[in-house]
C-alpha cells in the first residue's frame, strides 16, 4: 500500500498496489464523475458548445475540462 496526494484537493490518500493510476482520493473521485456527467449532458444537447460556454453553464471548471479532453473521455466538435 502507498500514498498519493490527489490532484483536485492536495489531500494524501491511501493506494492499493493495483491502482497506482488513481488521482484523486474517494470524495475528489465522486465529484469528478458528476462534473463528468454534466459536461457529458451538456455537450449531448449542446453540440458545438466552447468549453467556455460548458464551464459557464455546467459550472465545472476549465481545468477539470481541460483534463477530460486530455483523458479523451469527451471532444469538442465545431459547428458547420
């Protein structure tokens, strides 16, 4: 078992030998799959949203979409 300090709080968390890719500590990680979800929603009916727009009106921050374009676990498309 080892620690790691979460990268949303700073807070050092406990890890298992099989989940040293973790980066966040389990209230950080719940938090993040809700922003995830509302960034999710938001893009689904508001296809060609900046993330500006998304981070306005989902309230999740830019860095934290920021770091889901980077994990590709969303893309933002232009309008045509």
């Amino acid at each position: 078992m080892g620690r790691k300090e979460c990268k949303a709080c700073g807070r050092f968390f406990e890890v298992e030998e099989n989940d040293k890719d973790r980066l966040f500590c389990d209230a950080c990680k719940d938090e993040e799959e809700e922003n995830f979800k509302a960034v999710r929603e938001y893009l689904f009916h508001n296809r060609g949203a900046s993330a500006w727009d998304v981070a306005k009106h989902t309230g999740v921050s830019l860095r934290a979409i920021d770091r889901f374009l980077k994990e590709g676990r969303v893309e933002f498309i232009t309008k045509e």
